[in-house]
C-alpha cells in the first residue's frame, strides 16, 4: 500500500489559479495545465466514458494509466469535491456527476462535515474534519490493500507533503507559465532530498518527475 498524488503544474511551479468564480469554477487557465492530460486515451475513456479508442497515446497516457491504477481510496479538500461554491447546499452532490470517476471510498476534508453520500459506480464520498494523519488512517482502513490517492487541491497535497505522509509523488510540468495561482512547492525547501527523482518529457513537451521514497 502507498500513498501517492498526481499534479499538473506550470513552469513556475503554479498547480492551481486563483481566478476561479462560480460560473467558470476551474478558473481561465485549467484547460491550459492540464490539456495534455485530458487528451489522452485514458482520460477519455475514465473520466468522459468515450470508449471510442480516441485520444492521445505515448508517454502522457502512460502516466494516465498509473494514475488511475490499484487505488483503493481517496482523500480530497472540499474545493476539490466543489463545497466552498455550495457550502450552504445540502443537496449537493459534487461536479463530478451522477457516476464519478473514483469508483472507491473518497474522503473530503472540510471544517463543516456532512452525511457521507453514495454515488453511482461505487463512490461513495465522507466528510471529515481530520488532520491528514486521521484521514490517512481512516483511507487505508478503507482501501482494502489498495493505494491512497491524495486527489488534490494543492494545498491539501502540500499539507500531506508537508506531513511526510506521500510515498509516491509525480508531478507533470506543462510548458506554460502562468505567473501566478497556487504553488506547489511553497514552504517545501529540500523536500528532494527525502526521495529519489526520474524525469521523462512527452510527446507534447510535457516532462513527468517522478519523486518515489
């Protein structure tokens, strides 16, 4: 069992914008980030349910592929499940759809905690406020063998890197530069020297860098 995450970020470092609003909630420059990712066949195929066989191939859909692969939990913030843009609704149940893509037990992590929600395709999504040593704990109860998955925003996977707690990160560098967002990295001085590093560049000028303990 490992507890792994997965990030797009830019050339400076940037995973998330800060211009997101209620109408655009992934904020102007997401597509940009992340568009090698969303081309690949995997994607396609996990997350739209194309089963077409359209889409990317090569080194991008490699690490699609092990992106989605023996995850048996998952551990998200609450801008991730969308709560901050509909905090005050009870009835709502995420922008991931009627069926998301996680297919295992997904743990929010949010200072307001609600009744856990049963999705279609075998999601069912709790919400805790927990530290990410607690959240952890209850995750890998849950996995059944399987890995965790620190689904994101950035600041939650930075606490868990922070916490020591990530045995598996991989970041995908796109070849943009944004200027501005949410950084990665921040207060994250040294955190190479706890691991080993391997790089690789796409076909789309993507470079993966793997950090494994």
């Amino acid at each position: 069992m490992a507890v792994r995450a997965d990030l797009d970020i830019s050339l400076d470092g940037y995973a998330s914008t800060t211009d997101q609003t209620a109408e655009n909630p992934m904020g102007a420059d997401w597509f940009r980030l992340t568009g090698a990712y969303s081309a690949t066949r995997t994607f396609r195929e996990r997350v739209f349910g194309d089963d077409t066989g359209a889409g990317t191939t090569g080194v991008d859909d490699a690490y699609a592929r092990t992106y989605f692969e023996n995850i048996g939990a998952e551990i998200m913030g609450a801008g991730m499940f969308g709560l901050h843009q509909n905090a005050d609704d009870p009835d709502w149940h995420g922008w991931w759809g009627e069926e998301p893509p996680f297919h295992v037990p997904v743990f929010v992590l949010t200072h307001a905690p609600r009744p856990s929600i049963e999705m279609a395709g075998g999601t069912t999504f709790h919400f805790r406020d927990a530290s990410p040593e607690e959240a952890l704990a209850e995750a890998r109860r849950a996995a059944g063998g399987g890995d965790v998955r620190i689904g994101g925003g950035v600041r939650t996977v930075r606490s868990f890197l922070a916490a020591g707690l990530v045995d598996r990160l991989h970041v995908a560098i796109a070849p943009i530069v944004l200027g501005r967002g949410l950084s990665l990295w921040e207060d994250l001085r040294g955190l190479e020297g706890g691991y080993e590093v391997s790089s690789e560049t796409a076909e789309s000028g993507v470079v993966h860098v793997t950090f494994r303990r």
